[in-house]
C-alpha cells in the first residue's frame, strides 16, 4: 500500500521555477527630458499658429 501512495505522489505536474526578464516599456510622446514646457508656454502661440506646429511637429514625429 505504500508503494501506491509513493506512486501516486510522484505523478503529480510542477511548474518549473522561472524568471522572467523584465523590460522597461518604450516611452511614447513628448521626452521630457529634450522638451523644455516652460520655453514653449513662453512662446504665447495663437490657437491657429498652435494647431498648424502641433501638426508640423506630428508629421515630423511620423517621418511624413
């Protein structure tokens, strides 16, 4: 009887233990390191002139 619990114990499945790498997500958007706010608050665009460098600077972004 005790040969069947033995055997019975060893047929059980374990997940080995593993680590997994960690990568750090790429960031996306404005760096806020090359990026100075303060300099571009400063420059006061008009919504107008706003909207036509946001599109400049998105186009450029994209390689288009």
């Amino acid at each position: 009887m005790n040969e069947k619990n033995e055997k019975q114990k060893n047929n059980k499945v374990e997940e080995p233990a593993v680590e997994y790498e960690v990568q750090k997500p790429k960031f996306k958007g404005i760096d806020p390191d090359t990026f100075d706010f303060d300099a571009e608050f400063a420059k006061g665009l008009t919504p107008e002139q706003a909207k036509e460098e946001s599109i400049r600077r998105i186009r450029e972004w994209w390689g288009k």
